[in-house]
C-alpha cells in the first residue's frame, strides 16, 4: 500500500487541491454532555481523486460529509472547497457552490417518488441552469436507456442507486460525495454500482469521497483513508491479499 | 273665444300624438284643457265620489264689469290670453303672447284639504322675434291652492307662482313672466272700453246652442315696459289685445282645428275673426267682427265669414304644413293676414304634446295696410300613422 | 432560460405532490372556494337588496337639494307657501308617505302594508318625475282624481290588481275603496309603491293638513350648506322641522340595516377563517410529510429562498384555484338566491324589492385577494419551517415531529389570547363590535395556537395515567403513546374543526340566549290575556275614543290598556324611534316594563316632571341615561321630561320610548289609540269576549291575538332571521370536517410503515384500527373540550359585548347544552370514523413492503 500510495502521490502532486480540510474540530452537544466527534482533522484531496473514508460507527464519517458538503459547520478549523472558504459564505452562497460543485449519492438512494427518472436526473441541471438534455445522455451511462420516463416506484434498489449517481454526475460536479452508496444492496448489485462509480467519475473527471463500511466498496477507489479520533489516516491491510486485485 | 280653439288644436293633436308621447302627456296643464273639454264624456264608469256641478253658459246674461273682469269659479274653462305686437328701441318688430287659464276639475268639492284640486292654474308665455328666427316660449301649471296659484273673483287677479297679472282700479293690468328663457314685465292700459263679441258676450262656438262661451275682448292695450333675454334687458312699447273668455260646454264632435285672428287696426277699429275646421277642412263654425272707434259694432253670420289659405309654410320639425298667410273676407271686405316671420311654431310635444302655430301677422284691408295683429292656427298636425 | 428552468422544476414538483395527494389538495382548495363563495354570495346578495333598497328609497325623494321634515311622522302643511316662495328656493314639492294597512282578512299579507305616497304632479313631475302615474288615454284626469290609486307593476302584482279594479285600504276600523287608475312612469323592480293626489291622500287617510316632508330644489348657485343653517335658523322657533339634505335619508337606510349586514359579512368570514386552518393544516402536514424530499432538495441546491417560494408558490395556486372557483360559486349563489329569495336574508330589513344582481369587480378583487391573502397566510408558517429546516438530520427518518416542534411554543398563543381578552375592553367604533369581533378571532387563533402544547402536556398526562392503570391495553396505550410523543401532527389536524366547533358553540349559545331572553321579554311584555288591534300595522291604524269606549265596556272584561304608538324622528340620520304611550304605574313600573338596572323611584321623581321609560338603544344612541332631562318634540312648544329607567326592547332595534296615555295625551291632541290589551274575567273564554267585539260596527276591523300566538310569531320571526346563520354554522363544520377526514387519511399514508412495523410485532388489523380511531376519538374529544372553553368565551363576548354594541341589547345568558353535547358526540364519532376509514387504505398493504418503503 505504502508504495503504490507514494507513486500516486508523485502523480498528482501537480493537480490544484480540490478540498481543503484544515484543523476540523466538530462536537455535539446533545443532553448537555459536549460528545467531541472531529479534533484537528486536516487532509487536502486533490481534482481526480477518488478515496474511500473508513471507520467505526460514530466516529464521525457522515459528520465529516456534512461538513464538506456545507450542511454543517465546524466548530473549529476551515474547509475550503475550490480554494473558497466554505465558512465565508452565507446559507444562500454555500448552497449555490453545493448545487455546482457537489454531487451525492446517499445508502437510501432518496430519488423523488412523484418525478419520472429523467426529471430526477435533470433535477441538477434545473437548479444550475442547465439544459435538461444532458438528463437522456446520463441515463444511457448508466445503463438504463429508455426508461426515463418510468416512475421510481417500478424500480430495484440497485437500479434506484444507478439513477442516484446519474444525478449525481449530471451537472458535471468537480466533487462526488458518497455515503454508505450501498449499503441498502445486495453484494452483486453493490459490486456493479460501485464499477459504475468509479467509472463515471473518472469519465467526468471528478474527485470522490466514498465513506463506507465495506473493505469491498472502499477497494474501488483510489486510495482508502480510516477516520479515527486522531484523524484521517492512510489504511494499513493486515493482508495486502484483502484489497480486491482487479481495480489495480 | 280664442282658447276655444285652440282647445281643439290640442284635442286633435292629443288623439293623434297619444300614442307617442303619453309619457309626458299628462303633465302639461294643456291637456288637462283638452281633457277638461271632453270630461262629460268619459266621466261614466266607476265613480267613488261626488263630481261637482258645473254651471251652462246661456243667452241674456249680461256681462257686469268689474265683476266680470275676475273669475267665475262656477263654469269650467276661464281664460285671460294677450297677444301684441312690440317695438325695440332699436325699432325692431317682436310678437308676445300671454296666457293664464283655470281649469275647474271633477274632484270631489267636499274635499276639505287645502290641496283640492278644484281649480288648475295653467300659464304658457311665448315671445317672438324674427332676428332669432323662431319662438320661445314657456309653461306653467299648478293646483289653485295655498296663495301660490289662484284666481280671484271680483277683478282680474291671476298668480302662478311668480308669474302674475292684475288689473288694477284704473283698468291697467301689470303683468310678469319669469320664463326659462326670457322675461317680460308689462303694463297694458287699455284706450278703449272692452269689447263684448258675438251677442253681447255671449260667443256662439258652434251649431248647437250650449256651444258658447262668455266672451270679450280688450283690444288696443298699449304696452310699456321690459323684455329680459340672455340676461340684457330692453325697453318695448307697443299695442296688444286681451281675450278673456269663460264657458263650461264642450266643442263640436265634428271640429279638428281652428284659425283665429285679433287684429288692432290703425284707425282704431278691432278685428276678430275665427272659423271651425271640420276633419276635411271645411267650415264647422265661423264668426267675424269689427268695432269701429266710434263704438259701433258689426257682427258677421258663419254663411258671411270665409278663410282662404294664400301661402302656406312647412314645418320640419313637426312635418306638418300651415297656412301662415290667410285671406278672411268678411261679407265684401277683404283682409290679408301675412306673417311677421314664418316660423312662429310652438312645438312642445317633449314637455305637453301640443303643436300649433300662433303668431304675430301684419294686416291689409282691400290691399292697403290696415294694422297688426295675432294669427292663431291650430289642428294642422299630421295624423301618426299608428 | 433561467425563468423557464425554475418554472419547470417548480411545474414537476407541484404536479408530483398534487397527483399523489389530490384529496388533500381538493379539500384545502374547496374550504377556500366555499369560504370565498360564501363571503362574497352574502356580499353581493347584501349589496344588491342593500342597493336597491337605498335606491328604492332615493328614488321617493327624487332630485331634490333639501328636505324639511319634522321630528314626528307628519308636519304641518302651513310651512309648505313659506318654503315655496322662500328666496332661492326654486321648487317645493310636498309629499305625503303613508304605510297603509290592507285589510285584515287578507290572511297571506298579515300586517302588510302599502308605501303610499300622495304628491302634487305639477311639483312632483319636477322633483321625481318617475313617481307620475300613468292614467288611461281617455282618462288624463285620474291624477288628479279623488278616488283613485296608480300602482307599481311589482304592488299590482302583489296586491292581486289591474286596472281598473278597486283597491281597498283600512284606515282605523274603516275601510277606504280606491280605484286602481293605472301604473306609474317607471317603478324599480320589486317596488311596492302607490302613488295618488295628495289632496286624495289627505283626506281619504285623514291626514287633513299634514305633510310628510317639503322637499326643495333650490335656484342654480344657491349655497346648500349656507342656505340650510339660514332655514333652520329660521325655522328653529318653532322646533318641529328639520332640515336634511336627502343623503341623510340613505344615510338613515344605511344605518338601519349596518348592524345586520356587518355582523353577516362577519359570519361568512367565519367559513374563509375556518378554511385558512385547513389550508394551514394541509400544508403542515404536507410538508411533514414530504420533509425527506425538501431536505434532499436542500442538499441538491436549493436555496432557502427557493424552498420557501416553492411552498408559498403551492399555497398561493391552491389559494388562487380555491378563490376563481369561490368567486364563481359565489355569484352562482347570489344570482340564484336573488332570482328565488329575493335580497332579504333573514334580517327582515329588505321586504319586497327585487333586487337586480351586479357583478361587482372591486368586490370580486377584494375577495379574491383575501382567499389567496388567508391561504398564503395559512402556508406561511409550514414555508417558514421547510426553509428554515437543516437539511442534514432532516434526511435521516423518524424526525416528522420535531419539524413542528415550534409549534409547541406556547407564548404567541398566550399573547394572541392576552390581546384578544384586552380587545374585549375597548369601546365600539362607527357602532360597530370591531374589537369584538378581532377579540373573538384573537381568542380563536390563540386557541388553536395552544392547542399542540395542550394536547402534548393533556396526553402525556393521560398516557402516565393510562401506564399505571393498566397493562392488557396495547392499543390504547399505542394510540395514547402516539398522541403524548408526537402531538403535533396531531394537533394540527384539528385546527379546523376546533374553529369550526369553537365558532359553533359560540354562536348556538349566542343564540340560545337570544331566544330565551326574547322567550322571556315576550312573557314579559305580554301579560294580558287578549290583545287587540286594528289594521294590523302601517301609519293609518288606530281607534277613536267612541270605539275605545265601546271595547271596554264590552261585558267580560276586569281590565283594559289601550296603546298609542307612533314614530318620531330625533336625528334625521338615524331611522324614527317609537314613542308608545300606555297606562304605567307610576309607582311599580317595572310591572308593566321589563326594565334593567336602575331606575329612579317615583319619590325622588322631580315634582312636575313628565317620566318616560326608554328602551337599552335610548341609552347607547341618544344618552338617555335614567335621571337625565330631554326634550321631546311631541307638543308645541317641546316639553321636557325625565328619564325614569331603561327596559329591554327586543322588538326595535332603533330606540323607543314608553310614556302615560295620560300624559301624552294631555300634551298632544292625539285621541287616537292602537291597541288595547284586555284582561279577562275569571271564567270568561276570549273567545266569548272576541264575539261580543265583533258585534261592534266596527268589529271587522278588529284584529285579536292571544299572547301565545303573537309569542309563536315572534319566535318564528326570530328563527326565520337566524337561518342564515345556521346554515353558515352548518358549513364552517362541515369544512372541518373535510380537514379532519382530509388530514388523517393523510397521516394515515404516511404512517404506513408504522403501521407495518406494528403488523410485523404482532398487531391485528383490527387492532391498528381500533388504535386510529381512539386516536382520532381522542383528538376530537379534546377539541371539542377545547372549543367548549372556547367557545363559551367567545359566546360572552358575542352576548355580552357584540350585540349590545351591535344592536344595542343586552341578554342573559342561557348554554344549550343538550343540543351542543350532541353535537360534538357526533363530531366524535365522525372523526373516529373519519380516522378509521382512512386508516383502512394504508393498513391494507403489504406489512412487510411497508417496512422499507423509505418515502
């Protein structure tokens, strides 16, 4: 891991830094007692990169997304996203740079029930102000053509997942989030969407976070991170034989 | 005499124009008069009340002045009418006429309310001047009741809100018309004494003998005083004649319309003549007489009176033809009435639906020049076809 | 681009939520359509009688600049040559009005009567040329005649007459034939009105020397205002005329019926504000529901603004279909009501006319603006809290409630109350209850404001209760559970049937009091055992003393009152008060009067002084406070007298005054009398006694009522004029009911994965029903505890405030509580119904497909 890890670093050390994280601090205060969830976390992800967040439950993975993603604040520390602090900017502005820039793909997939699968694809190009076409083109990469006018309702969970990262690529967003994408889906299912990640965001030349609990899913990215109390640290295998080969 | 027929002209036209204008009909006191006439007709039917007794005009009576120059409540026509010729100290020619009327009604006479209609008063004013081309003039009507409207039995006294005429004790009458659109404020003094016509007064208005009235004139009234239009006020004098004429019959059946002349002559003599037109234009009735200054009277039979049409003038406005230049023969005399203007139409069919023609018309005697006088044309008014 | 891109998604997520939940979007749309109709029906119909009526009115004074009346019914005709030949006075028309009474054997027409005016055509024909009757061709000198009568088309038509037909009239125990001489020259539709000589009028009615009125037209450039204070300074020695410019009359017309129309204006806003709750609760609810979806959206880049517009964007478009439908069915209704009813809604203030109905825009705008105004507001709240709502934890399942977790703030519900009750301090204004009214909205919002906090702490208190008691109940612990935790939801559904069941109790005990305070007004003032009267009603009614000596001494009899009533005018902008004089005594008024508060004893009476009695309006429009002298213009030269209590009048509205027969009589030449109340012998049947009189040559005039009947009437006229309001009453229910039914169908789909989970654990079908509806039992039976408090709150401030200021009485307060207590068990039973019948569609599906339904 170490190695493959430095060449990689080598590779993209010329690329801008997409995300910024610098001294996250981030505590709930829920019944009183101030539970600490982030301490001075700092990471900088790179345009075209695409890692995987691991971590115990609790420690903090969907915070830190939230957090990226401006629907959250730190307490302590600045997240810069685009070499733009996210904290500079009122409600308004972060969700303006979060339609633009951002696109997520949650475990429960949350396509609206009352639109038809294209209208849920263009939902991005509707609030970029974008043409809806783009909606058509999407739906065929991920391998559901023709159906766009079908309701989600008729739909399996992996092809509700499918639609879900459709939108999410649609706008051609410089920041793909992921949290637990398949978490609701069979292995078989889970193992297709993930390749279909992967490729799509690669394809749009987008970076990702994938933040998961599988050793599977965290495999399909480029490099796997696991969150702790210190921080963000590289993940260490116990068996280099545990990382799946064939994403290599 | 002279509201008699023109009774009849409103008679004519209100059974011809019924139909058109019955909306506005019934408000002028005209034809009230018209309907006054023909009471005795129509009065059958229902009747919930007491209709007063109404007295005859018969013969022998003789007229008693100054008794007979005030109402007589008793009969159901009474009417006071002057008509005259006027000068501007311009010398321009202008024609006036001056009418009150009492109407007596059918109300029942035991109504104790002041409000009783026992008697209406009826006023029309018209002025006539050939610069403007046509007449103006102006009506008046009201109940006899409250010191607003009445007339008084004793001497001539007659008052319809504030359009009046009194005669006072020396005989001069003082008269004042507050019109829409003019104002006339004359004293009249009379040269001579009045003029009993027909038979002592006693004026035959058709073949039947009920069918009279009580009848004398005042001709040669001299006139002084104002005329006010568009607010200028000028000083006239000039010379009228005063009918005034009372009666409870009603006209013949067979009558549509009259032609009536009074005429001041210049050596002082007085002219008055009628006929009564039946449907086809012939003659119903007629009468003529002449007074010379020297008081002597010349009465002239129906057989000795003719009227003969010479021009005649066409309305526009009413489409309706009159003969406004006459020629009367009186037994051998011939007059030849000719009109100071040709328009002298009074056309009130908006307000009370009576259209006649009266007006101020210049006089010859045998072809020479002879005075001035009133022309009054009534029943001319074509028939609607309904 | 941008415009059309916004427009789109906005057009897909609108389509979405309505396809999916049409009903709920149905009902919010008809409470707004059928509150805005109602509103704007009532609105159009009033305004249409009230038009018409004032035209009706206008059109008997025609063009005239000034009037001179007097403080009675009549004034003498000897001003009339004054006015006329008055400087700048360049007409004077004077006018005799009559309301004459037909004859009594005309059952269908009981105390009807004929408008009669007697003119001077020759002055009239100027003045108000429409009133000139049209005589027949041959018959010109009808208007002038002594026996004859011109009629409108609409008192032809009523009065069963042509022309030519005799018409007959009663004056006293007379009655006058008149002959039906024609029509009138034009005659507003529905307008029953006579019109003949006035000196025919004068005599035939005896009025001999009187008039109604003079009115004036004065010379062109005459200075109204100028020349009124100069005639009135003029006139005012004599002190028996006024001097009133003819708007005054509208004016008066317009205050005759005011109270009447606002407070129905008032009540048809009732339905509108029990629609905005439903509006509110469906978008609540909506929004609840939907809180995964805006949250998403939230995360995808949707602005705060851009989520706020989306749901105010919803409201406004239910509001505006709900208002173009409410305008519409309202006209519908108007048009139809005035086609079948005629304007009079009840009030009684608007007979006989037919009123012709006008689309009237700014109205329609007004309404309009107010059923999209109430439903943006409605919406304003739900927006607020879809905006405001963080997107993150929003995302995540089971937090429906916290959404309205605002809503368990109980500080503006307690302000609004605070206010309301600070509102019921204030004086009226214009004469009108505003701040009774705002006061009773204030109480109602502030109620339902607190209803989510009082239905959590009420719940959790049962559910603690509950918890202890027992153990074998699941289902009643499950539905308490629910009702206790998340009570919000809950709370809200109830929104609407808490304003529509408040309002209701409200007004049923309004009215209920009303009744029995008129019930036991009419005992009251009714203690003799027969009463008599003659042509039943109208101006030319009365008795001369030889017949009031014959009815007394009519065998049978231990005691006879004879009454004379007539009307008199203290301020030409208010309508006449009656002035009823009768025998009182003196020392124990109060067994003749129902008198309230004080009064002054006969000892502490000014020497000389001259008592009368005057009714609660006396007091409010005058200042005719017991002790106080007043003037009243009955005698010449005016006498003064002393204000010696105040009584309750249910009967007239705009004042009256009770005096001694004697004094009156002493002070006026006024012999005549009205009525008489007779009090029978023991053991003598009324019926012996109404034999006897009829013997009398005047007997058939005579009309006897025994005091239950004219009770019966009376009542009967009483309910007549509440119809309205209940129907009114009838549909602000049955749009809370809509919202019930609408708002838990709506929960129930909601909750379908609850309810598969609870299949899952065990739970029969049965068993969830039976928990839906002793939740919707339970809900209801606490928003009808609440609208009983409320309710009965609001009902003091409509008995003790509202109406007094409104109609210047007061009541006692009686609680229909039989009739209410049925009401709300079935309100109960509707909504346990409602809750099960709904429920029965989300427990049908598949349990286990429920569980991972995640939407």
């Amino acid at each position: 891991m170490g190695k493959s890890s430095t060449q990689r670093q080598d590779a993209l050390d010329l690329k801008p830094a997409i995300l910024e994280l610098r001294h996250i601090g981030k505590a709930y205060s829920s019944a009183g007692d101030g539970r600490q969830v982030l301490t001075d976390l700092s990471y900088t992800l790179r345009a075209g990169e695409y890692v995987a967040i691991m971590g115990e439950s609790g420690v903090g993975k969907s915070t830190l997304l939230n957090l990226i993603a401006g629907l959250d604040t730190p307490d302590t520390g600045e997240i810069l996203i685009d070499n733009i602090t996210l904290s500079s900017l009122d409600d308004d502005a972060a969700t303006r740079l979060r339609r633009r820039e951002f696109g997520f793909i949650f475990q429960a997939f949350h396509v609206l029930p009352h639109l038809t699968l294209s209208q849920n694809i263009a939902l991005p190009l509707l609030l970029n102000d974008l043409p809806v076409e783009g909606a058509e083109h999407m739906l065929d990469s991920v391998g559901l053509a023709g159906r766009g006018h079908h309701f989600p309702r008729h739909l399996s969970g992996g092809e509700l997942q499918r639609i879900a990262i459709a939108r999410a690529l649609v706008h051609r967003p410089k920041l793909i989030l992921a949290d637990e994408p398949t978490g609701n889906l069979d292995p078989d299912t889970a193992h297709d969407i993930l390749m279909l990640m992967r490729r799509e965001i690669k394809a749009n030349s987008a970076s990702g976070i994938i933040v998961t609990h599988s050793h599977a899913a965290a495999a399909t990215a480029d490099c796997v991170l696991v969150l702790t109390k210190d921080g963000l640290h590289p993940f260490v295998a116990e068996k280099a034989a545990d990382l799946p080969k064939q994403i290599k | 005499m002279r509201a008699v027929k023109r009774n009849a002209g409103y008679f004519a036209c209100s059974c011809k124009q019924g139909g058109r204008h019955a909306g506005f009909k019934w408000l002028s006191g005209t034809a009230f008069l018209v309907a006054a006439l023909f009471l005795a007709f129509f009065t059958a039917g229902y009747v919930l009340a007491e209709r007063p007794q109404l007295s005859p005009v018969v013969r022998n009576v003789p007229l008693v002045f100054p008794r007979d120059f005030g109402a007589h409540p008793g009969f159901r026509n009474e009417w006071w009418y002057v008509t005259g010729w006027l000068e501007t100290p311009e010398k321009e020619p202008l024609g006036f006429q001056i009418t009150f009327f009492r109407v007596a009604t059918e109300h029942d006479r035991a109504n104790p309310s002041r409000f009783a209609p026992r008697d209406l008063i009826i006023a029309h004013a018209a002025l006539s001047d050939p610069a403007a081309g046509k007449l103006l003039h102006d009506q008046k009507s009201a109940r006899d009741g409250f010191g607003l409207a009445y007339t008084t039995e004793g001497n001539t006294n007659v008052k319809l809100d504030d359009w009046f005429m009194l005669r006072e004790e020396n005989g001069r009458y003082q008269t004042r018309i507050k019109a829409d659109n003019f104002q006339l404020d004359f004293s009249l003094t009379p040269a001579q004494s009045p003029m009993l016509q027909d038979l002592n007064g006693f004026s035959r208005k058709g073949p039947q003998p009920e069918q009279a009235s009580y009848y004398y004139s005042e001709p040669h009234l001299r006139v002084s005083g104002k005329v006010t239009r568009d607010g200028e006020e000028i000083a006239v004098k000039g010379i009228a004649w005063l009918d005034h004429e009372w009666s409870t019959a009603y006209l013949d059946p067979k009558a549509v319309g009259w032609d009536w002349v009074g005429a001041n002559l210049d050596d002082g003599s007085a002219l008055m003549a009628f006929q009564i037109r039946g449907k086809d234009g012939s003659k119903v009735w007629a009468y003529a007489g002449i007074r010379e200054p020297s008081g002597q009277f010349t009465r002239f039979e129906p057989d000795q009176v003719s009227f003969e049409p010479q021009r005649t003038w066409h309305s526009t406005r009413t489409n309706t033809t009159y003969p406004v230049q006459i020629q009367i023969q009186t037994s051998t005399t011939v007059w030849v009435l000719t009109p100071l203007m040709d328009d002298q139409e009074l056309d009130s069919r908006q307000s009370t639906g009576a259209v006649y023609w009266e007006g101020a018309v210049t006089v010859t005697r045998d072809g020479k020049p002879a005075g001035r006088g009133y022309l009054e044309l009534t029943g001319y008014v074509e028939p609607l076809s309904l | 681009m941008r415009w059309r891109n916004k427009a789109m998604l906005a057009r897909w997520l609108l389509s979405g939520e309505w396809q999916a939940h049409k009903v709920q979007s149905g009902v919010a749309v008809l409470a707004i359509a059928i509150g805005v109709a109602l509103g704007f029906a009532i609105h159009l119909i009033n305004t249409a009688a009230f038009n018409e009526f004032s035209a009706a009115a206008h059109s008997l004074s025609g063009e005239s600049d000034l009037e001179v009346r007097g403080p009675q019914a009549t004034i003498d005709e000897s001003i009339y040559p004054l006015l006329a030949e008055h400087e700048d006075v360049e007409l004077a028309n004077p006018v005799l009005e009559l309301d004459v009474a037909l004859p009594t054997h005309s059952k269908e027409r009981k105390d009807a009567t004929l408008k009669i005016l007697g003119l001077d055509i020759f002055r009239a024909s100027v003045m108000a040329p429409d009133l000139i009757g049209i005589p027949a061709e041959d018959k010109l000198f009808d208007v002038l005649a002594d026996d004859a009568i011109f009629l409108s088309p609409a008192a032809m038509e009523w009065l069963g007459v042509k022309q030519g037909d005799i018409l007959n009239l009663s004056v006293g125990t007379q009655t006058v034939a008149l002959r039906v001489a024609g029509g009138l020259r034009r005659a507003r539709a529905g307008q029953r009105i006579g019109v003949m000589d006035i000196a025919t009028a004068q005599w035939r009615f005896h009025r001999l020397g009187q008039l109604s009125r003079v009115e004036l037209k004065l010379l062109p450039g005459t200075d109204k205002a100028a020349f009124k204070a100069e005639l009135e300074q003029e006139l005012e020695p004599q002190s028996q005329y006024l001097v009133a410019e003819p708007t005054t009359r509208e004016t008066r017309v317009a205050n005759m019926s005011r109270a009447y129309r606002v407070n129905l204006n008032v009540l048809a806003m009732v339905a509108l504000f029990t629609g905005t709750f439903l509006v509110f609760s469906t978008q609540a609810l909506s929004i609840v529901r939907r809180r995964h979806q805006f949250a998403l959206l939230r995360v995808l880049g949707f602005t705060r603004k851009q989520m706020l517009g989306q749901v105010l964007w919803e409201g406004a478009i239910l509001g505006f279909v709900g208002s173009v439908l409410g305008l519409a069915l309202g006209y519908a209704t108007a048009t139809s009501a005035l086609h079948y009813f005629g304007g009079d809604l009840g009030g009684g203030f608007f007979p006989g006319i037919k009123p012709v109905m006008h689309f009237d825009p700014a109205a329609a705008i007004v309404f309009f603006i107010l059923g999209v105004g109430i439903t943006l507001l409605g919406s304003a709240a739900p927006a607020w809290e879809a905006a405001r709502a963080l997107p993150a934890p929003a995302l995540k399942s089971g937090s429906e409630d916290t959404a309205l977790a605002r809503l368990e703030n109980p500080w503006p519900g307690l302000l609004f109350l605070a206010s309301g009750i600070l509102f019921t301090r204030l004086p009226p204004i214009f004469d009108l209850p505003i701040f009774g009214y705002l006061a009773v909205a204030q109480l109602l919002t502030g109620g339902i404001i607190l209803m989510p906090p009082l239905s959590a702490l009420i719940f959790t208190a049962v559910f603690r209760m509950v918890q202890h008691a027992s153990h074998a109940r699941p289902v009643l612990t499950t539905a308490l559970a629910r009702l206790a935790n998340a009570p919000n939801q809950a709370a809200i559904a109830l929104g609407g049937i808490l304003a529509s069941f408040t309002l209701m109790v409200a007004m049923a005990i309004m009215v209920t009091s009303f009744r029995v305070s008129v019930d036991d007004w009419l005992r009251h003032i009714l203690p003799a055992d027969l009463y008599v009267e003659t042509a039943a009603s109208g101006d030319t009614r009365g008795l001369i003393p030889d017949e009031m000596k014959a009815l007394a001494e009519t065998p049978g009899l231990v005691r006879v009152d004879f009454f004379r009533s007539s009307k008199l005018m203290l301020d030409p902008s208010r309508p006449n008060i009656t002035l009823i004089a009768r025998p009182i005594d003196i020392s124990e008024p109060g067994n003749t009067l129902p008198l309230t508060g004080e009064s002054i004893p006969v000892a502490q009476l000014p020497k000389g002084a001259i008592p009368i009695w005057v009714s609660e309006p006396m007091v409010d429009l005058y200042g005719y406070t017991p002790g106080k002298h007043v003037t009243l213009p009955i005698a010449m030269p005016a006498r003064t007298f002393i204000v010696a209590g105040v009584w309750r009048d249910y009967g007239r509205q705009f004042g009256a005054i009770q005096m001694r027969l004697a004094d009156y009589q002493a002070l006026t030449d006024d012999l005549l009398v009205n009525d008489a109340a007779l009090w029978l012998e023991q053991g003598v049947a009324p019926e012996q006694v109404i034999e006897s009189m009829r013997q009398l040559p005047f007997g058939n005039a005579l009309e006897f009522s025994d005091p239950g009947q004219i009770r019966a009437l009376s009542l009967n006229i009483f309910d007549r004029s509440f119809a309205v309001t209940y129907l009114l009453e009838g549909v602000a229910i049955i749009i809370g009911l809509l919202g019930v039914a609408a708002s838990f169908s709506a929960q129930a789909l909601a909750r379908i994965k609850e309810f598969g989970m609870l299949r899952h654990v065990g739970m029969t079908r049965r068993q969830i029903l039976g928990m839906l509806a002793i939740e919707g039992g339970l809900l209801t039976a606490l928003g009808v505890l609440l609208g009983f408090v409320l309710g009965g709150c609001i009902s003091l401030i409509l008995v003790f405030i509202v109406n007094p200021q409104s109609f210047h009485w007061t009541m006692q307060l009686s609680l229909p509580w039989r009739s209410l207590l049925s009401v709300a068990l079935m309100l109960m039973f509707l909504a346990a119904f409602t809750a099960v019948a709904s429920g029965r569609h989300a427990v049908s599906g598949n349990a286990v497909r429920a569980v991972r339904e995640d939407w």
